[in-house]
C-alpha cells in the first residue's frame, strides 16, 4: 500500500518566498548532491545560491561571497572572506532572524558589509571595515547578534553531556567488549525505570472536550479504571491527588491546546491485542502492566522544530554498518559540519515562542542498520536529518521521517523517492529506524508496521540477545476531525510491540521510535509562563535532573538555557 503523508496542511510542491517562486538548482549542483564522492557539506546543499562582490577587508583586496543554503527556507547563510593575496579564508555562518520576512544581500554599490531587506526598507550594515565579526566571533554567546540583531553568528561551543553519556562513550571506544556492557546497562535501566500505576475506580466525572484528541480504547471491561502515577510532573486540570481516566486526555495547566494522558497496555481493547498477530508479539506480563505517559500538542496552535546537538547525531559512518566505501569519509560524503556550527541550543527568535522541548532519536553510532534489507541498500541506510533546509544527512526511503515544511505543517510518513520532491520546502526532518504505525489506506487508519516484531531488520537495539523490553520514547500523529495532534509518549518499560499497541488504542495514524534507555535520552519539559516566570514540568518528575542552576540559583532549563550535545525538537506557538 502506497504511503501518504499525515500533515495538518495540504502539501504544494511550488517553494515560495517573499511571493517569488525558486527556480530549479542549477544541474552541477544537483549532480554534486547526488554523486558518490567525498564532498563538502556545503556541496550536499543542492538548492544554495551564491553572490560574491569585491571588497577590501582591513585595507586590502578581498572576496566576499555569501551562500543562501537553501533560500526557499532563507534561515541559514555561509559568509566566506577570501583575501586576494596572502592569509587564509574565513567562514562565518550567519542566521538569519526573521528569514519570512528579510532577505540578507551582498551588494556591489555597498562594498563595506552586507545589505538586509525588510519589504521596502534596505538597511546596510557594515561588517568588513569594522571589528564586528571579530567581536561576534570571540564573544562566548552560541548566538551572537549583528547588525542590531537582525541577524546572529553562530559560534562553536561543547555542548552538555551527561555522566551515563560519558560514560557509554568511553566503554565504546576503550573496553573491550564494551558493546555488550553497555546492552546489559541498558537492561538494567530499562527495569530501573519501569512504572506500574495505582489502579483504582470512582474517579471524578471527566469528558474529553471536542478539542481535545481521541480517548485511548479500553477494554470495556474496565470503564473509567483509575490510574495514579506519583511520577508524572505535569500540572493538569483536575483534582488534586486525583487518579487519571486510563487512555483519558487532561488539558495541561497554562498551556491551552496541550493535554497529558497515561495508560498501561493491559487496559487496551482486546480486539486491538489480538490484531495484526503476525507483525506485533504477545506481551508479557511485565511490559502490559508498566506505565507510559503521553503529551499531545494541538497542530494548529504550535508549529515544530529541531536541532542538531553539537556532537549527535554526527555524519560519519554507523559503527554497525557492515560495508564502508573506502572512498567515502561518511554515507553522504561529509566527514563533518564543518564550517557550519551544530548549535544544540534553540535560538533567539525561536526561544520566547517555545512551548516544550523533547529528546531526539539514536546517535549515528545506532542509527543505521546492521541486519535486514535496509544493511544491504544505501550503504547501510543511516537514518537521516535537515535543520533549517541545511542537509546533514540524506532522507532515505523505507525509513520513518517526521517532519516540518515552510509552511509550518507538519508531517509524518515513511518516506519514499517521490518524497524527494519535498526537499527544498522541508524545514526540519529526522528520520529513526521504521515505523511503529504506519497509514493504511484501504482502511483509512493506522496499522503496525511491518518489522515491529523483527528486532533485527527494524533496528530495534537493545541487547545482542534481543532483549528489546526498556525504557522508550516514540512520536506520533492522530487525527480528530479537522482537528491534527502531535504525540510524545514514554513507555516506561516496553518492545516495540507495546509501543505499536499503546499507539493503535490512541487512534494514531502514523508512529516512529525515537531514543531509549534512559530519562534523558526520553526527555520532555513543558513551559509555563506566568509574567516574568518561566515554570518547567517534566513529562516525568525524575527528568529535573536535567536541569542546571546558574550562580544565582536560578533553574537554567536543558535546550533553552544550555547547549546540549544531542539532538531535540521543540514546539513552539505559531
């Protein structure tokens, strides 16, 4: 069955901004996107448009040429500084501050620095007479403002990593065995964290508005069963101390168009738990009574965005890929970012609409296929990422993709080469593994996807044993009427057939897996603004560990405050 893309948005393949249509890339460029030789990442942009113009940069001849990456997104520019004799090239990546509504331009009539277009408005700003970007680039700030914050450089900083993080990397890469250490770990972490909630009855009267997203279905067996988790660190509009409805959706305090709800998959309809027996296991006892919670953004009030960490997921070659091409420093021919800036911190247009930050999926170290149809195609088929319209790896077909368009629709599908034809209107994309549910059109619902069962062909991780039961995130889409959610959910101890289980009773139309094993690898934070005050709840209490202080005592929240060296999407008000 032929794939549709799930999306609150109907799709348009013309790439408009400023109400101009882009032309096609130039073919040279398409050509560098697609060949099988070690490039540049700049090169594995195939709709980037170049200027150059004369200059004089500290009383001599130089070449400045500024690189739109991708101008139908119009956020990210490369401005590279050539002397004409003498010294080295300099690179600075620029970000542009309102890229719907300004244009950032090199002009010959303007030698001295860059012009910026705001509708009739030029404003010129000088930034090759002065020290400006020398003092950008020296100041400590990930982003640091230019001409009157307009536009901001990004500068290179660590990003933050926590001791478990620390301590995978070093087994990884200096103990022998440390692979299986680690998978051992990760089972251990997994029953560490497993929940069950306290089961009741006679909770007070509770009915999802019309607003709200599809009611899980529960066996009729149990109607309106309880659940009470001490562990769940949303603030919701409901008694204190009150059990929840199991599968029932909450409206989340201070944030309209959010909505927590919680389940075990014991309580799920029966007729979903013996559906799709060849494609989804038989749970055990252990994984259908722990409990997972779920977070769901209204799509037509927020609007999704991701970052890259500055370390992960990386662009190098998957450890578990069988074959390399010797040729090829990594599957898309970059070995790094380099001279772009991985930031793992939101940026300063993006922060005050932020609303919720959220882990992202597997490292490049897992995020490729070892076993299966997929190790066998597309050098492996490492799972691939955008941000901002910048390629950092390629989308590849067959693989589960969320994703963001121009317009702000937001989509979810497994993605195909005709999908490629979306590629120059995607804002931000990340792919993880295969889906966990995925639209069956004869039905007009979501089914389990093929390989949930198959722990190998799907990428599962886990053990070397198979072991698949721990800790995980997933990200879903379901419809309710016109109206379309975006759904995070952690299962608290789960395989990927509880996962796909849980999903189908939401009604979900499409699910992927994203990071396991651990709080913060499955992390999620909502913001609650009131005045001057910023309030943090975790989908699970435990996840404030995550937090830092700053000297004066205050919370500085993970993605907001600091940069992180994994990836994360956030969701921000429209």
């Amino acid at each position: 069955m032929k794939s549709r893309p799930v999306t609150i948005a109907v799709l348009t393949l013309s790439m408009v901004v400023g109400g101009s249509q882009q032309p096609p890339p130039p073919p040279n460029q398409l050509k560098e996107y697609q060949a099988d030789v070690p490039k540049t990442i700049v090169e594995l942009q195939q709709f980037r448009e170049s200027r150059s113009i004369q200059i004089r940069r500290k009383g001599k001849p130089a070449t400045a040429s500024l690189i739109n990456l991708n101008p139908a997104i119009n956020a990210w520019f490369l401005l590279k500084l050539t002397p004409k004799e003498g010294g080295s090239e300099v690179n600075y990546h620029l970000e542009n501050g309102n890229p719907g509504a300004r244009r950032i331009l090199l002009d010959p009539a303007y030698p001295s620095g860059i012009v910026i277009a705001e509708g009739k408005d030029r404003i010129s700003c000088d930034l090759f007479t002065s020290d400006a970007l020398e003092r950008a680039k020296a100041s400590p700030l990930v982003y640091s403002p230019l001409c009157d914050s307009r536009i901001y450089l990004r500068n290179a900083v660590t990003g933050h990593r926590t001791n478990i993080e620390a301590g995978t990397e070093f087994l990884r890469e200096h103990v022998w065995g440390g692979e299986k250490i680690i998978a051992l770990g990760h089972i251990l972490l997994g029953e560490a964290n497993r929940e069950t909630g306290k089961i009741g009855n006679g909770a007070a009267p509770h009915k999802n508005s019309a607003d709200s997203p599809l009611a899980a279905a529960i066996d009729p067996k149990y109607p309106d069963r309880t659940l009470l988790s001490p562990n769940l660190g949303i603030d919701l509009d409901r008694p204190e101390k009150a059990g929840l409805i199991a599968g029932a959706w909450y409206p989340a305090n201070g944030n309209p168009g959010i909505y927590a709800s919680i389940l075990e998959p014991n309580l799920v309809d029966p007729a979903i738990l013996q559906s799709y027996r060849a494609s989804v296991n038989s749970l055990d006892g252990v994984e259908a009574s722990a409990l997972c919670y779920l977070v769901a953004f209204d799509l037509n009030r927020f609007q999704l965005g991701f970052t890259v960490g500055t370390n992960h997921p990386g662009v190098g070659w998957s450890h578990q890929v069988h074959t390399r091409n010797p040729v090829l420093p990594g599957p898309d021919g970059i070995e790094s970012v380099s001279p772009l800036i991985a930031a793992g911190l939101i940026g300063p247009q993006d922060a005050p609409k932020t609303v919720a930050t959220f882990a992202g999926g597997y490292k490049r170290w897992h995020g490729a296929f070892k076993y299966g149809d997929f190790a066998a195609r597309n050098h492996g088929s490492h799972y691939g990422f955008i941000e901002k319209g910048v390629v950092f790896s390629k989308l590849l077909p067959g693989l589960a993709t969320v994703y963001a368009l121009a317009d702000g629709s937001v989509g979810m599908k497994t993605w195909s080469e005709a999908d490629n034809a979306l590629l120059e209107n995607v804002k931000y994309a990340r792919q993880n593994g295969v889906p966990v549910i995925e639209f069956d059109g004869a039905s007009q619902s979501g089914k389990p996807g093929a390989l949930v069962n198959r722990w190998g062909p799907g990428n599962w991780s886990g053990s070397e044993d198979a072991h698949l039961r721990t800790m995980r995130a997933g990200l879903a889409l379901q419809r309710n009427g016109r109206k379309h959610f975006l759904i995070y959910a952690v299962f608290s101890d789960a395989t990927p057939s509880a996962m796909a289980r849980v999903f189908q009773a939401y009604h979900c139309d499409y699910a992927m897996l994203l990071d396991m094993n651990a709080l913060e690898f499955t992390y999620l934070a909502l913001y609650r603004r009131h005045g001057s005050q910023i309030f943090i709840d975790h989908i699970l209490k435990g996840m404030s560990y995550l937090e830092k202080k700053s000297a004066h005592g205050e919370i500085v929240p993970r993605f907001i405050g600091y940069a992180d060296n994994r990836d994360f999407f956030y969701v921000m008000r429209r």
